[in-house]
C-alpha cells in the first residue's frame, strides 16, 4: 500500500480545494444528485404511490441519480413557482396547468430538443398540447398529460326523468337538470375561484355559444351578442338545475358531492368513477347497488355554434435557476420513454390521457367502455384564449377568472348585460394593457 | 468606550437597527420600488411611475376589496370590542373554575389560524354544513343556507370567524387592564352613591381607555392586513366578492404573476393604516397626559 502521510494529504486535497474554489461549482458527485420533482397531489393517489414505491426509484438506479418527488395541492403550484422563480431557489421541474408555462417563460430552460423528440417518436402532440408549451420559436415546457374534462352523470336517474342518452344540447340538459333538482338531485358545477373544474366549464361554455374573449387577430370581442345569450341563458340554467352552493366549491367539492350522492350529474375528470372502482362498497346507490355500475361519461352538450371542450393539460417546465439541468433532462426523457411511462398510464386508469396520439392504441382503453370518451380528449381541446393564441395575456385572463366571474356575478344576480360589459372590461384591461 | 454612555447605547441598539433593516425596511423599501415598475415574475422591469396605481384605481376588483378591507375590519373591530370587553368584565369576578375558564377562553386564538378556519370551512361547507344540518333537523329551514356562496353570506361568515378569532385577545388584554383598576376606587364610588352602570361609565372605561386604545390599534392593523383567514375560507370569492386587500395582493402578484401590480396593492392600504397608527398613538399620549 502506497504511503499517504500528512503533508501529501495536505497537498492533494489543498488543490482540490483551489480547483473547485478556481472553478466556482461544486464537485460534480455533490451536484449532479438531485432532481427536485414537484408536481400536484394526483387525484388518482395510486399512481402517485406507484411513483413513489416503483418507478422513480428505478429511474435513479437507471440514471444515477435521486428523483425527489413533491406533491401539493394543484392551487398552490402557482404559488410556489412565483417564490422559487423570485427567490431562484426550488424544485428543478416544476408541473404547471394549462397555458401557464407563458407566464413564466422567462425562466424556463429551453426544453425543445427533449419535447420534439418525444412528440416525433410517439405519433405528434395534439395541438392543444402543443400551443400550451409552445410560444412559436421554443418549448417552454414538456407536456405531461391531459386531465379530460367529461361530465359524469347518474344513468338510472337520468332515466327516471325520460333520458335514456345524456343530453345532446344546453336545453335538453336544461330541462332534464330541471326535473332532477326537483327530485332533490341537483347538477353540481363549480363557478368558484379554482383551477380546474371552474374554466373547462365556462370556457367551452362560452365557446358553444358563440362566444370568445378575442378575435384570431387578438381583438377582444367578448361583449357580443353570442355571450350574452350564454350569460342570459345560464342564470336560469343555475337557478333551476344547479346545486347554488357550487359558487363557493373547489375542485374536490363536486368529488364530494358526487360520491355522497346529492347530485346528479359533474363536469370532471374521471376521478369521480375511478374512486368508485376502488371501494365498491363504500360508494353504493339507493337500491343498494355499487355506483360504479350507475356511472357514465359524456362530454358537455351542444350550443348554437357547436360542441366545444376544454381540458386541465399539465406540463413541466425546467426552471432556469435549476443547477441540475443535464439531470432533469436524462429523467424528463427516461420517463416518457414508453417503456417507462405505461405503468404510470395504465395506473390512471383513463384520468390522464397522454399527450401523444400514439398512446390512443393503447390496449387499456380496451378494458372499461364507461372510460372509453377520454381516449380522445386530446382531440376535442381547445387553448384559453381562444379564437388567439395561448400567450400570456390569455394565461392572465385565465388566473383572473374572469370568464368564470362573469357567470359567477350573474348568477348572483347582477343584469347579464352588466355582467358580460364588466368582463368585456376587465379582459380588454388584459389584452390592451402594458 | 463602553464606559460613554452614547456609545454603549449605538452599540446595544446595533442588533435591534439590524433587524429592523433587514426584515422591515428593506422589504418595504423593495416593495414601494417595485410597486413603481413593470416587474412581472422572473423578468426584473424597469421603471414606469404611478402606473400602477392609476391602473389598481381604475380597477373595479380592486375597489370592491378595498371597500370589504374597510367594512370588514370596521364591524369586526365592534363586535370584537364589545364581546371582548363584557367577557372581560364577567371573567374579573370571583367564581370556581376562573383559572379553567381563562385559559379555555383563549382557545380560538392560540390554534393556528389555518387549523380552526379549515374546520370553520366544514362547518360551512355547501354540501355538507353541520349548521345546515342542524337547522334542518330543528326544522329552522327547509332548503340549504349558501353560508360561501353568496355573497352578502360568505361576507358574514368571514366577519363571524374572524370576531370568534379575535375576541379571546380583546377579553385577555383589557381583563389585564381591569385588574390594574383599585378596587378602593370602586368601592369609594359605591359609597358615594353611584350605581353599576355609573361606576362602569365613570371609574372603570376612562382607566380602561388606554389599554382598550392599544387593544384596538393592534386589532385593526392586524384585521385590515388579514389573509389566512379569507384565503381558506373563500379565496376572495364568490366572484371577489370577499376579496381584502391582502388576498387580492395575492391573487395578482402571486396567481397571476404581476408583482408590481399585486406590490401595488399591498402599498394602497399603507396610508389607511397609517393614519390610523398616528391617530391613536396621538390619542394615546392624550390620555396619558392628562
């Protein structure tokens, strides 16, 4: 054994120090570590352990490193991004909704060499994947999934009220919600303050009228005869076929409710019936019977100008500040690598559809026919901000909440023409704004 | 040099000034800058003046949470007053069990606030509220109270969490107050003639005062910069209807990323507070000197 006294020690480890203080990083065995994973609580939990218990501890023996994964409640990821970004310190890929990887584009790593290659060899990004993630020039973020927003509605009791099929058109859903608040069961929708269920709703809402916040050409045109109709028709709709305290709910509220069987129909994603599939005996209907078996899909009827949908789309984005970006790279890659990302699919039983048309053939689909309208959520989506682009004045629009308040108020009671005037207001603030 | 008096003094106050610094002045001083720029998150802005604030004025959100900031901290601070003080006035008699009953009484205020408004957040659920429940079943009602959903309701129900919140530091305070009050001054009054209601009004509130001044001063900065309490609750909503201040501050610079704006925000309610601080601390050394 070679002889290692003091002075040499003092020698070796006195440049070590010089190299790394000369280089001004930290060795890389302490630095290439961690890969710091923040993402929402995941409303199917069982996907969320799978992750925990299997899949991300073989991503770090696969790829030599440690994947922290942390879950919070889906509102407080905005909260959290805007402290890390300000502070630069926090998780290396950070899950955010919708549009919203605009608003934060400053900080992202340009991600387009890991979001191309993923898209290219797996069939294409649907376009609403694509035009949330995408400014035109880079990826800001790598699109993760889609949460397919459908309405989960109560077979048997729709069929005690003459509708054999779901609804096709606002009306039809009108009258048959009408005749179900009556018997007690009222529709549950969310017009609250929350990020998921509150702006698939109104926003495709508004669609099916005839109704946008801007032109193609980015004019605000909102106060229009087509939304006022909407906003019109909706404050009877909400009277008479709603479940009032919706205007206070979140996105687990119309769970809830929906479970304990006081209404009688949701827009959601499939989270409803897939908590029925796991306790069968928990959740039952009147006649004793598991709810699963009284559970269907449909997507949200149809309006004047058509059938319109808008679903919560999730994505990383990989924070500029983050010191291990090589690192979130390799594991952002790794975990879309099919091989790696079915397990995970399978385990959302249909909650999430990928972002990728490939995984339509996927043999799940196969299995259950009530999860079968979410194969093609991917589809049917459109952006915030719509007939425009998903930039960041309609990101801002969206975080407002202002085409949710629109109803919101009216419902509550203000003229619907006030109402529509005062969001065309506060939207045009937005766009025209600096 | 620790010997001269001024200097031992500069340098006792050194820790106390670099504190104060730190974590009052240099964030205020931050935030009034960037109150004065364009900054959004992650890109730093530049300076554009009052901008800001004739944007945050012509902002009819705004206005309704400056209006709620001044409503709900104005019936919050009565009812907190009146309750605080007759819990006081009963707690400073003799009875078995005061020591029990003192310390249960501050209950609400020594839970974390977050803690006891998610319970009230059940308690008012729209779904499944235990007062809907129990009205029904007293057959008090017949359909469901939308206790966050409508607006005028959700705005009571802040108010009522926030005076049940609050009452427990009024009664504590001014019952500390009353016990500094000399019973001989009471019992020289009652001898004198005067009855309950005269001995309260003319003994015990002028001596009171000053403690009461406080009580409130803390009180009020304290309810017009609220936020956990409105957040859990009803996150500013039914369509901001129950925004404050705060949560409105919140929602712009943090939701949707406009820190200059939402640090805007946060800056409109400093002069309101302000001259309320100045008044009282005035009133107060009123009262002292005289």
């Amino acid at each position: 054994m070679a002889e290692f006294d003091r002075r040499k020690f003092l020698q070796y480890s006195g440049a070590g120090l010089a190299g790394i203080l000369a280089s001004h990083q930290a060795p890389v065995f302490a630095q290439a570590g961690t890969v710091h994973w923040i993402k929402w609580n995941d409303f199917v939990p069982a996907s969320d352990e799978l992750l925990r218990k299997t899949i991300l501890p073989e991503a770090g023996k696969a790829l030599g490193l440690k994947i922290n994964l942390e879950t919070v409640n889906g509102n407080d990821l905005q909260p959290r991004v805007t402290s890390a970004i300000q502070s630069g310190t926090g998780p290396d890929l950070f899950m955010l909704f919708n549009n919203h990887p605009h608003l934060y584009a400053a900080s992202a790593v340009n991600i387009s060499d890991v979001a191309e290659a993923i898209g290219k060899a797996q069939g294409g990004y649907y376009k609403l994947c694509r035009s949330n993630t995408n400014d035109g020039n880079k990826f800001m973020s790598v699109p993760w999934a889609i949460i397919g927003g459908m309405i989960a509605y109560r077979k048997s009791w729709f069929e005690e009220v003459g509708y054999s099929k779901f609804p096709e058109t606002w009306q039809q859903y009108h009258e048959a919600g009408k005749k179900l608040k009556a018997k007690g069961h009222p529709i549950g929708q969310t017009l609250g303050h929350t990020f998921g269920d509150a702006p698939t709703f109104s926003y495709p809402y508004l669609w099916s009228w005839g109704g946008k916040e801007v032109d193609e050409k980015g004019k605000v045109v909102l106060d229009s005869k087509q939304t006022l109709e909407s906003v019109k028709f909706m404050t009877a709709f909400w009277k008479d076929a709603h479940d009032e305290g919706g205007l206070a709910w979140d996105d687990t509220n119309n769970n809830r409710a929906f479970l304990s069987g006081t209404i009688c129909a949701t827009l959601n994603g499939a989270s409803i019936y897939i908590e029925t599939l796991r306790k069968p005996d928990q959740y039952k209907t009147d006649s004793g019977a598991p709810m699963k078996t009284d559970i269907l899909h449909s997507p949200l009827p149809e309006g004047p100008a058509g059938r319109f949908g808008m679903h919560t789309f999730q994505s990383h984005m990989l924070m500029a500040y983050s010191k291990n970006q090589k690192g979130a790279k390799e594991f952002l890659k790794w975990m879309h690598d099919p091989k790696n990302f079915d397990a995970w699919f399978v385990s959302q039983k249909g909650f999430a559809t990928p972002p990728t048309q490939v995984w339509e053939k996927h043999k799940m689909w196969n299995e259950d026919p009530v999860m079968a309208p979410y194969k093609v959520a991917g589809r049917l989506g459109l952006t915030p901000g719509y007939a425009g682009p998903a930039n960041r004045k309609a990101a801002e629009v969206l975080t407002k909440y202002i085409i949710t308040d629109m109803y919101a108020k009216a419902v509550q009671g203000m003229a619907p023409e006030a109402a529509v005037k005062w969001a065309h207001e506060e939207v045009s603030k937005v766009y025209n704004g600096a | 040099m620790l010997e001269r008096e001024g200097a031992l003094a500069f340098w006792l106050l050194v820790p106390t000034l670099a504190l104060l610094t730190l974590f009052i002045a240099y964030p205020f001083v931050r935030g009034v800058w960037l109150s004065l720029t364009n900054a959004v998150v992650g890109e730093p802005g530049h300076f554009i003046g009052l901008r800001n604030f004739t944007k945050i004025f012509d902002d009819s959100i705004f206005r309704t949470a400056a209006l709620n900031t001044f409503v709900y901290t104005g019936v919050t601070t009565v009812f907190k007053l009146a309750l605080g003080l007759w819990l006081a006035l009963l707690l400073n008699r003799h009875f078995r069990g005061k020591a029990w009953v003192r310390a249960f009484i501050l209950l609400p205020f020594i839970i974390p606030t977050v803690l006891s408004t998610l319970a009230w957040k059940w308690m008012f659920d729209p779904t499944f509220s235990v007062f809907n429940w129990l009205f029904w079943k007293l057959s008090i009602i017949n359909s469901r109270i939308n206790w966050l959903g409508d607006p005028e309701l959700a705005m009571a129900s802040i108010m009522t969490v926030n005076v049940w919140r609050g009452v427990p530091f009024y009664a504590i305070s001014l019952l500390a107050g009353l016990q500094t009050i000399n019973p001989d001054l009471h019992e020289a009054a009652a001898i004198d003639g005067a009855n309950r209601w005269q001995r309260f009004w003319h003994v015990t509130w002028p001596l009171l005062l000053p403690v009461t001044m406080v009580v409130v001063l803390f009180s009020i900065i304290q309810t017009f910069a609220d936020f956990q309490l409105v957040y859990v609750l009803t996150g500013g909503g039914p369509a901001n209807a129950t925004h404050l201040f705060a949560t409105y501050a919140y929602q712009i610079g943090i939701g949707t990323g406009l820190l200059s704006e939402g640090a805007a925000i946060s800056l409109a309610m400093f002069p309101a507070l302000l001259l309320v601080v100045v008044f009282q601390l005035w009133y107060i050394r009123r009262v002292e000197n005289r």
